[in-house]
C-alpha cells in the first residue's frame, strides 16, 4: 500500500488527486497534514479521493502551519462536512497529555502518528487505532509489541548539486522489507516529503 504523508498544500493536494486517477484505492491511503487555513483545497481533495473510494487520513493536530496549538478547528470543520476521513492523532510520547486527551473526545475510527518516544505506557493506547505512524529509526523490541504500523522516514539525501547524485543511488528499502522488520504484524511504509 502507498502512504504519501503530505502537507496540506496547493500543490501536494493537486498531486494526489491526479495521483488518485491511476492507483488503485485499495493501494492509496494518503497521510495529510493541513498547513494552512484555506480548507477549500483540502476539502476538495477529500471529496475527490472519495470519490475514488479512497479515505485519506487528515491529521487533526498538526505540528506546523497555521493550526499549530489549535486542536479542535480541523477536526470540527472536517465533522461538520459529509466526508469520509480517518482522524490522525499526533503525539509526542506518553507525556504529550494534550494531544492524549484528545483520544478520549474521540468517538470513531482513527489512527496515531507517534513522533516521540515509545514506552509502557503508550503501547496499550495504541491498540484501537487503525493505523499507528512511526519513525522508521524505532526498536524492533518496540515494532513488534504495536499493531498496524506505517513506517515513516525521510530518506532521500539531499545534495547541493544535481550532479551531485548518483545515477543509480538507493532511496529506501523499507518497500521490501517491512514485513522482515513487522513480521507478526501488518506493517506499511510512509515516504515524508
């Protein structure tokens, strides 16, 4: 399956929903974070993936942009329209009490994206979610205790020049061997743009 996790921007959302022309929608599950506050972009973008029969998942605190300590306006503008969405939850470990409560008011289907450490005490939180987000870099001691798992990393290395890339160089192997690192478990691959 294919997680783009993508910023909410005018160009990311015109990518996926020409994008959503040729994949599958058993095959696209797009990760979204909203940056900005025009949700006419984001809106549209939902309504045409489902249109395609595909339920993108919208992160309903985001951690940049224009929504940055506001944990209520995307969720509440998302709720009130007739859109098919899973919520994502971000969390920065299991002292982030705020984006924590936020499980609690959360009355459907939803998923995690966990930027932070891992401990006892979050393990079980992460239970009934659909999808569970991680660092690609997290403890296969960690990995194998979560369900659900998207893998999610920045791996292209960024050069100065353009001819300073190899011609054949690797971006990731996370594509192949997820199931290697998750193998008790589903487990999917993000690419972070």
């Amino acid at each position: 399956m294919y997680l783009p996790y993508l910023r909410g921007k005018q160009f990311e959302l015109t990518a996926l929903r020409e994008i959503s022309e040729f994949v599958p929608s058993n095959l696209l599950k797009p990760v979204i974070e909203p940056v900005r506050l025009n949700f006419n972009p984001l809106l549209k973008t939902i309504v045409s993936l489902n249109e395609k029969n595909i339920v993108p998942a919208i992160i309903i605190n985001p951690s940049v942009g224009d929504f940055v300590g506001d944990i209520s306006t995307i969720f509440n503008q998302l709720e009130s329209q007739s859109l098919e969405y899973l919520p994502c939850i971000k969390i920065s470990g299991s002292n982030d009490t705020t984006n924590l409560n936020i499980l609690q008011n959360i009355k459907r289907p939803f998923a995690l994206h966990i930027t932070g450490g891992i401990d006892k005490k979050l393990i079980p939180k992460t239970n009934d979610a659909e999808l569970v987000i991680v660092d690609s870099q997290i403890s296969p001691l960690v990995l194998n205790r979560l369900r659900n798992v998207v893998l999610i990393g920045d791996f292209f290395e960024k050069k100065s020049r353009n001819s300073d890339y190899d011609k054949e160089s690797i971006f990731s192997h996370l594509h192949v061997t997820y199931n290697d690192l998750n193998s008790d478990n589903k487990c999917d691959t993000a690419n972070q743009v």
